[in-house]
C-alpha cells in the first residue's frame, strides 16, 4: 500500500496517512515523571523539526505526568506502554494523543478490550508494534527462526484482535535491527493492510553506525512509497534522531525547507581548514529556514565551476577565499573572514524573500 492511499490517522493535531507529509518521531530518553526534565527535551526536539513525541509510561506517576508535560509542549504526545494495561488505560485518561501497545504482552483478551474501550471513548489512536526480538515462539518455529514473515504475521494478528473490538484507529509499526529483514517486512505488510505505517531500524546503533543503518533501511523502505512516519533510532542525544530523519527526508525528495550543505572531500590541493569550515557552515546554517543548496569547496581554482548547482557558496585558496552564486564568483575574502561573509549572505536572502 503506498502512502498515499493509506488510511487517514489523527494524532492531537496532526494527521498522517493519505498522501500527508511523512512526519519525524523521536522518543524521550529522560524519566517521565520528571516532568521539567521532560518538558525541557521536548521543546528541544520541536525546534529541531520533530513532528510527533513518545514518552515511555512505566508508573502511574509516568502516566500522570502526561497531563502537566502536555500543558507545556506544541506536538502530539505519544505514551509507551509495555506489560501494564492499566498504564495505558491511565495514559488515555491523562491526554495521551496517541498509545503504543503490543496487545501480545499486556495480557489477555479482557485487558486488550479495556485499552481499546478507552481509547474508543477518546478516538484515541493506537499504534500496534511488534519487534522482531518479541516474536511469538510459534512463529519463530512456523517460520524456522525469526523472519520478516513471522513479523508480518505478528502484526496482522495484534491488529486482527483490535479490529475484532470494533476498532480500527491503528497505526502499524513493525521493528528489526536486521537491515534487510525490516525491508522485507515492510514490503510484506504494505502489501496487505492500509493502515499508515510507522518505519524504523530498531536498536540500530550509536550516532554513525544507526545513521548508515538506518539511511539504509529506511531510504529503500521510503523510495518504495512506503512509511507515513519515521524515527532514526540512534544511542545518544534524541535531537540527533531529528536531523537526521529530515536530511534522509530531503535527500529522498519527501521534504523541503532547510539548508543543504554540500562539501568536497579535500584533496592535497586543498589550502585551508575545509573540513573545520564545512563543520562550522553546517552548524550556522541551522538557523536559516531556506530552502537552498550551500557549496563548501577547498579549490578556489576549480570549486566554484564543480559546484554551480548550489545556490551559494565559498571555496578556499591560500589565505583568501572566494564567495559565490551558482558558480560566479561575488567577491573575493580573507580566509578567516569565509564564515562571516557566507553569513551575512544567507542574512540578505532571507531578508529578500520576507
């Protein structure tokens, strides 16, 4: 099922599924009952560009804590719920704008029917996920071992028992660390349900290594027309999640707004600190909502020409360094006046499209 005809979900006030802009998840990492903790994470997030926000619910103060920390944020709170029903029965009941549950371990049929019956009374979302490490050991033997056939099926199962209820605000999330399994999973489910689905790598690793494992993962997953809402799952600061979810969104064409910054790998013809500017320009540019390209180049000889596409740019020489637009050179500066003199540029074009 492509995105785009996928079934419509409301989340606070977003809406996912049917064509809507895929938004960027992020999840907590501080203890939810520290509510200014909390709050202080999530404001952080949203003016990185994070669309959606999940807390985990452990406790009944965890569940509590939803309706101060919602007072004090501007994005749709999602709250985790794992093994206790009565956590997300509580979370409902304290504004949560959306639950994670997997219905196959919060107990039986009747504990299942109490969430959904809560969540119905609230129109209240839920997202059903399955992990690849809490495959059911039935299916791990139907399938000889775990695959993305036994994931799909696991899935399809939790959300059959919902839909069974009368419910059918669902969205879908189904999880490996696996790579290729998750993309294959993907694809199977895609194939047989509508609801909006929610992609990522889980337990993909630390900033470098969950960076290329999930670009990977999810940039076949999303080039296929598949996923309405995605987390880049790294161990580390939850903000690196958000850039790096919207450059993998801007890069696959599924994003606009915000700087590109492209650079050259330096070569021995290279005769200034490139890799230390490209760093700094990458940094400046955060503040600038714009959507343009910006070239870092270390030739001044041949960096304006090879980067013509880019909308601005500077490239070094020896102490002196040039800024130009879609390869023509503007002037010529000092190389520790290149930062400045991007700087106030991208000051000037934004001020011109105001």
């Amino acid at each position: 099922m492509h995105r785009t005809h996928t079934k419509q979900i409301k989340i606070g006030d977003r809406v996912i599924g049917g064509g809507n802009p895929i938004l960027i998840q992020s999840m907590t990492n501080t203890r939810t009952e520290d509510v200014n903790a909390t709050v202080a994470q999530i404001l952080a997030l949203e003016r990185a560009g994070c669309d959606i926000i999940r807390a985990t619910v452990p406790t009944l103060e965890a569940a509590k804590a939803v309706s101060e920390i919602k007072k004090n944020i501007h994005i749709p709170l999602v709250a985790d719920i794992h093994f206790d029903y009565k956590m997300a029965i509580a979370a409902i009941e304290n504004g949560a704008d959306k639950i994670r549950i997997n219905p196959g371990n919060i107990g039986g049929r009747e504990k299942v029917e109490a969430v959904v019956s809560a969540a119905r009374e609230r129109n209240i979302p839920i997202r059903v996920g399955v992990n690849s490490g809490s495959l059911e050991k039935e299916l791990v033997e139907k399938y000889h071992g775990v695959t993305a056939e036994g994931i799909v099926e696991s899935a399809l199962d939790k959300v059959h028992i919902i839909e069974e209820l009368k419910y059918d605000n669902l969205v879908i999330s189904i999880k490996s660390s696996d790579v290729l399994m998750c993309v294959k999973a993907h694809e199977l489910l895609a194939e047989k349900t509508n609801y909006p689905l929610h992609v990522g790598i889980t337990e993909s690793g630390t900033l470098m290594s969950g960076n290329i494992k999930s670009a990977a993962g999810l940039g076949i997953i999303l080039y296929q027309g598949i996923g309405d809402t995605i987390r880049v799952s790294l161990t580390g600061d939850p903000v690196e999640e958000i850039k790096s979810a919207k450059l993998l969104l801007r890069t696959l064409g599924l994003r606009k707004g915000g700087i590109e910054v492209v650079s050259c790998p330096t070569c021995g013809r290279t005769r200034i600190d490139l890799i230390g500017l490209a760093n700094q320009v990458e940094k400046m540019v955060e503040e600038f909502d714009l959507d343009i390209k910006v070239a870092v180049m270390g030739c001044a000889v041949n960096g304006p020409g090879e980067a013509k596409e880019a909308d601005l740019g500077v490239a070094g020489g020896d102490g002196e360094g040039l800024l130009f637009r879609h390869g023509e050179i503007i002037k010529k500066v000092p190389e520790d006046k290149l930062l400045e003199a991007l700087r106030e540029e991208l000051v000037n074009m934004k001020s011109q499209e105001q």
